[in-house]
C-alpha cells in the first residue's frame, strides 16, 4: 500500500511539471490590450485587475474561479488582468498561477503610464485594486473593490444563455 | 435622518474629499520620532506634498525613492513632503507604526512619516490608494489643493517616466500659475479600512 501511493505521488509529480512547463502568460501593452474591450460579439467578458501581491485580490481569485468554473463553456470568458511589475512576471506571477492552479486565463498588463488608461477602462476607477469590469455588448459593469461570488453571479447569470 | 445616515456610509471613500481648489483642513498625528506634526508647524511653508503611502504597497515602495528626491527638492523651496500612512494594521500588520520606525530608520526618509491612526485624515481628503499625492498651496484663503494624483506617470521605473506630475506642479504653483494637469490616476493599492 504505501508503495502504490509513492508510486501515485510521483505520477502525481510528473503531471504537475508537465503542466508547469505549459503556464504561459500574454505580456500586452494598453494599445492590445485596449481590442478586447470593443469586442461586441454576445460574449460576457468578467475583467479582474489584480497583482499577486495585493491582499484582497488574492483573497477574491476563488470566488472568480469558481464563476468560471461554472460558466466557462458558456458564452463567458473570464480574463485575470495581471497588473504585477514586468520584472515580476518569471519570479512572482507564473509560480503563483501554478501554486493556485487557477484555470481561468491570467495576462499581463504591462502599462506603466495608468493615468493614460484607467479612465478608459472606467471614468470611476480611482486605480485602486482590486477593480472588475464586466461587459457584454452594450452592458457593463465596474467596480473598484472586492467581489463576491454571489455579487459577481447576481450580474453575470441574466447574461449568460 | 436616513438619508443622512445613507449618505455618511455610502459617501465614506468615494463622495466625500478634496477637489482641485478646495481648502484644505490641518491635522495633527503622530510621527515616527514620537512627536505629533500639524501643517502649522512650518510656518514658512510655501505649502505642502501630502502622500499618502505606507509599508507594505509594492508602489509605494517603487515610489520610496521619489518621494526622498522631492522632499530634498522642494523642501528647500518652502514645499515640504509629509508622509501620511492611512492602513489599519490589524489587516496590514506591516503598515504597524512600528514597522513605520523601521522603514523611516532604513531609509532614513528626509520627512515626517505620519500614522493617519483614527483613519479621519485620509477620508477627509479622499485618498483611496497608496501612493496618493495632494499637492497644497498656502493662499489667502488657506491651503488650497492645487494638485492631486500621481507623482509621475511610470510606477515601474523612474527613469521612464516621461511626465513628472508633482515637480511640473510645484514650479507651475512657483511661477504663479495653476498646475496642469491638476488631476491624475495612478493604479495602488486600496487603503485598508479598519473593520467595524
């Protein structure tokens, strides 16, 4: 018995680096950045800005994974918008996205200049993260603050058919 | 009496706060030496650089030599830099005030590090992430807010930054006009409101 669960224990191990070696996240500037939030095409876009070292941030990435697990065959795509420092990428950003696991797809926004663009994400935003943008069409919604699982759902769900 | 009530909770962070041309209020806090520090201290202040900052934010971290540069720059000019930590450390343990101690010892900051301990300071000017300058003038009226937002506009480097909000306002304010841009947003970290 103890045998077979070493065994497992390295498969297990196996799986996980292989998996590791895949984590690959999009490094983009504002001006790429920027083509997804013209996207009109029915889809339900759930933006979250956050950065692995910001507290609550960290502390709401279950309850978005969760929406995505739930919707993520559905008209839904849900984006993790990274806001680390670039130089954090390699040391802080990918090790954290394979400790959490986290399924739903995470970018880097790399822009430095945010006074250039926290107003067109949303003329609220102070800057302040954790912020949520979610739009479909003509819909959106943003806030500057944590959300919950139940708050996000309350505006997703009517979206999603 | 509701509406009032609705009003003071829902206008705590966000309605509330300075707006370009305001007057603003003095206060009174505690310093990392141990002495409490007011605006009316520096009699011979031409105004004030008010950030609000603190420990643990990485930007605020990124911004720590730029605020030592500007209070060596302007403090000579009649601008002083204050710093003012507005987190509550029982959610952030090293925005402590004695954690403030240490960082001010190790960085030997050329300004006074204040602790905001009631969180009265911040609301009251409308701070809502750290970094957050607001840029003071001394006028007839009082000290008017002339500036508010970012020190720059690259948190990542220094040296990239292309545009120096708060030095263009100092020597705007200086030459006798107002600041512009006298806005700007910056992405920080939220302030950590102590929970009720």
């Amino acid at each position: 018995m103890p045998g077979k669960t070493i065994l497992l224990t390295i498969v297990l191990f196996n799986i996980m680096q292989l998996q590791a070696q895949d984590i690959s996240v999009n490094v983009l500037d504002f001006e790429s950045f920027e083509t997804l939030l013209s996207k009109k095409n029915d889809t339900v876009y759930v933006l979250n800005f956050w950065a692995t070292w910001c507290a609550p941030c960290v502390k709401e990435l279950p309850d978005f994974e969760k929406l995505n697990k739930q919707y993520q065959d559905k008209n839904f795509k849900m984006i993790l918008v990274s806001l680390d420092f670039r130089k954090m990428l390699e040391s802080h950003l990918l090790p954290f996205i394979e400790k959490n696991r986290l399924q739903a797809e995470v970018l880097m926004l790399h822009a430095p200049d945010a006074n250039a663009w926290i107003d067109r994400i949303d003329p609220s935003w102070s800057g302040a993260i954790p912020a949520t943008l979610i739009y479909k069409n003509e819909f959106s919604f943003f806030r500057e603050g944590s959300m919950s699982y139940t708050e996000l759902n309350q505006i997703v769900k009517p979206l999603i058919h | 009496m509701l509406l009032f009530l609705f009003f003071s909770f829902s206008g705590i962070v966000f309605a509330q706060g300075y707006e370009i041309g305001d007057k603003a209020a003095d206060f009174n806090l505690l310093n990392v030496d141990g002495t409490y520090v007011s605006m009316a201290d520096y009699p011979d202040a031409k105004g004030f650089i008010v950030i609000f900052t603190c420990n643990h934010c990485p930007y605020s971290v990124a911004y720590e030599g730029r605020k030592i540069a500007l209070a060596k720059q302007f403090a000579p000019q009649g601008y002083p830099v204050i710093a003012i930590n507005p987190n509550d450390s029982t959610i952030v343990p090293l925005d402590s005030y004695s954690n403030m101690i240490k960082r001010a010892d190790e960085k030997s900051f050329p300004y006074p590090y204040l602790l905001d301990a009631d969180q009265s300071v911040f609301q009251r000017y409308g701070a809502t992430r750290t970094p957050h300058v607001f840029l003071l003038n001394k006028e007839a009226g009082g000290l008017i807010v002339r500036y508010i937002g970012a020190i720059d506009n690259n948190y990542e480097n220094a040296d990239e930054a292309t545009e120096h909000y708060v030095e263009d306002a100092i020597r705007a304010l200086k030459d006798g006009d107002l600041p512009n841009p006298d806005f700007t947003k910056a992405i920080g970290c939220t302030i950590k409101i102590k929970k009720s």
